[in-house]
C-alpha cells in the first residue's frame, strides 16, 4: 500500500497543469507556461463522461444494424451491415482481415464502453482493481480509442476506388455516420476522463473502514 | 522550494522534484510509470526536419494518384483527395469532413505548428509570440490525426478489392506511407518538458 502514497500538487495546496506539467499556487485560473485552463478537479468531468458516453453507445445501435456499404454489381444489389461485411470476408478466405474488421469496429468499441463506465464508476466508489490496474486500462482506451476508425476510412477507400460503372459500384452507407459519431463521441468521453480520480480515491478508501486486500 | 523546480504528474498528480534527466535518459513519475522529462540531443532539429517532410509529402500525396484498380478493361483511379471526400451527398457529407480532417488537414496542420513552434528554438532565437498557444493546440490535435490508422485501412481495403480486381498503387500511396512512418517517429521524439520549456513564458 506504502508506494500508493504521494505528496500530490492538491495536497500541497498546489493545482498542477495537465497539459504542461507546471504547478501553482492553489486557485490559479491559468497556466502561465503554457496558457491552458487550470482546476484541480473538475467538479464536471465525471458528467461529461457519461454525456460523451451515452452518445457514443445511443450512435453505435444504428451503426451496427444500418448497411454501411451499398454495392451494386450487374446483377445484385446487396446492403452490408458492418458485421455482415466482416463475416462475408471470413466466408471468402480472407480470415485475417475480418479478425482485424470483427476486432476494430465490433470488439473494441464494447470494450471501451465497459471500461469507461467501469473507470468512471470506479472514481467514486471503492473497486477491486488497483489505481495502478485502472491507470494502465485508462491508457489503453485512449490508445485504441481511434483504431474504430479503420472500418470509416475503409468505406472512404472502397466507395472512391470501386466506381466500375454497371460492373460494379460501392456507396457508403448510413452506417458510417453513425459509426464515426461513436467513435469520436467516446474518445471525448475518454479524454474528458480525468486519471487523477483514480489516485484520489486512496485516501478515502485508506480512511474507510479496513476492506480486505484484493 | 521555487515552483519551478516541480513537476506534477498530469495522470496522477503525484509532485515531484524536477529530476536532472541527461539526454537519452528518462524520468517517469514514480507512483504511476508516466514518462514525465525524456529530453534527446539535437531532437528539436530532427522533428522541424520531419514537419517539413511531412508537409512535403501531404501535398504529394494529395497531387499524384493514389490507387486504381482494373477489371475487365473498366479503370478507376482515386486520388487521396477523391478517398476523402467520397461520402458525397446528405448527410453522410459530415463523415467526409471528419476523414478529410483525420487524413490530410490535422496532420499537416500539426507539422506547420510544430515547425512554427520549434523553428526559432532549434535556431536559438526568441520564440514566436504565439508559440505556447500553438504548440497547445498541436498537443490537443494529436489523437485527431490519424495518418496510420488510415494505412491499416489501406491495408484491409486493398485485402478486400484484390480478389475483384487488379490494383495499382500510386506514387501517393507511397508518399502516404512515408508520411505515416515521419509522423510516428516524429511523436516519439518531442520532449512535451523540453519544449514547454524553451518556449514558455514562465
């Protein structure tokens, strides 16, 4: 528990820039390295997370049952939901890249929608895994957060690039809207996510009553 | 103790005494693991050099052809602009928008801020008036620009045409490619400390 333990910038009455890693004396507005917004905790930004959260899960129910790509060939005309369009390239051979699709647009984004509510509800209440656990899940959703992407600009390429006349034609589909404002709706959830909530909870948990070690 | 000499930690907020990090060294916070100071010798000239790279090679990029494909005597090429903008009509317009930003307006909007920012600093002149709000919004930008998450669209796209048709890669394509390995390299290299330092006003 001891290395848990740290003198932090709000213990010492300080408030600490996020962005350029400066302290000041408590109470100051702004930055005056690097001209960013100061607060030492946002009273706020637990609210925008679920804000950005709930929007994010509200666009991504269309974003799987709408087609995303429409393609016309001589005969056919087939809509394609995302998992539809995956599960047809597994069907072809392709199976690596259907991992990849199945993994970027289907797996990744319940995963990050588990784990920020998991982070989010974690900052105010006592939870099992370890600051230093929920720190290293905090940064993996931000990282991943923007490989969702992939799925948008493969529909950006296909629809420019397969234009074949009546021998084949590719458009996008209302899914990709829907899909992107998913995307970009939870990594603003995520980034409005302030890490420092993790660490904060040591002491109060420190000054509950004992819970036993997890 | 001058503020100055601190260092907060932006993920746990842990305070710190501002370590003597040599360069090719680092220093991260010793609660949380975040790399707080990682200075590097002569990084300032190499990351103008890789703005100014990566300039080039949005604009070429965005000037030659990008991808083509052929089936049965029937040709279509697509500039990477063409990619960008292909959700045409309605309101799918807005997802253009968003990957016309991602590809090509965010990351080179990224290299003339930093080349803004850095410029004078590697030179050993005063810095620019706006260079702590600009190298501010480059910091904001970051997750924004997605150069390589576009080339493993690239990748899975191409995967899905070959089996239809014959497609040729363009010279943009590889100057595509370029642009995602200098952008890569390029984040690895800025010291966010370093900089704030040298062009901070306090």
């Amino acid at each position: 528990m001891s290395d848990l333990h740290a003198l932090t910038a709000r213990e010492a009455g300080l408030v600490a820039c996020r962005l350029c890693s400066r302290v000041w004396p408590g109470g100051t507005p702004r930055c005056a390295r690097c001209g960013a917004a100061l607060q030492s905790r946002d009273p706020l930004a637990l609210s925008r997370v679920w804000a950005w959260w709930v929007a994010g899960v509200m666009a991504y129910v269309p974003a799987n049952l709408w087609p995303m790509l429409e393609t016309r060939t001589l005969l056919v005309r087939r809509d394609d939901t995302i998992i539809a369009g995956a599960l047809e390239l597994w069907a072809g051979g392709a199976r690596g890249v259907a991992l990849i699709i199945l993994a970027a647009s289907v797996l990744i984004p319940l995963l990050k929608f588990f784990a920020i509510a998991y982070l989010a509800l974690s900052a105010t209440r006592p939870v099992l895994l370890s600051p230093h656990a929920r720190l290293r899940l905090y940064e993996v959703v931000e990282y991943i957060g923007r490989w969702s992407m992939i799925d948008v600009f493969v529909v950006a390429i296909l629809a420019s690039l397969v234009q074949l006349d009546v021998v084949a034609s590719i458009q996008p589909g209302p899914a990709s809207l829907a899909f992107a404002l998913s995307v970009i709706s939870t990594m603003l959830s995520a980034q409005a996510f302030d890490p420092r909530a993790l660490w904060d909870g040591i002491e109060r948990d420190a000054a509950a009553p004992a819970r036993a070690p997890a | 103790m001058a503020l100055a000499d601190l260092v907060a930690c932006p993920r746990c907020d842990a305070l710190w005494r501002v370590p003597a990090a040599a360069p090719g060294t680092r220093a991260a916070c010793a609660r949380c693991g975040t790399v707080l100071i990682s200075p590097r010798r002569h990084a300032g000239m190499a990351i103008v050099s890789m703005s100014l790279a990566a300039v080039v090679l949005v604009f070429g990029a965005l000037w030659f052809p990008f991808l083509s494909v052929e089936v049965q005597g029937l040709g279509h090429g697509a500039t990477l602009w063409e990619v960008a903008t292909s959700f045409a009509g309605g309101p799918l317009f807005v997802v253009s928008l968003a990957v016309t930003a991602a590809i090509v307006v965010l990351p080179l909007l990224r290299a003339g801020l930093l080349l803004y920012t850095l410029t004078p600093v590697v030179f050993d002149r005063p810095p620019r008036p706006l260079a702590a709000p600009a190298f501010r919004l480059s910091e904001r930008l970051r997750p924004w620009s997605m150069a390589e998450i576009f080339a493993i669209g690239c990748a899975v796209s191409l995967t899905k045409v070959a089996d239809l048709a014959t497609v040729t890669l363009g010279p943009a394509f590889w100057m595509f490619a370029a642009l995602v390995v200098v952008t890569v390299v390029q984040d690895r290299l800025v010291c966010r400390w370093s900089v704030w330092q040298a062009i901070g006003r306090a």
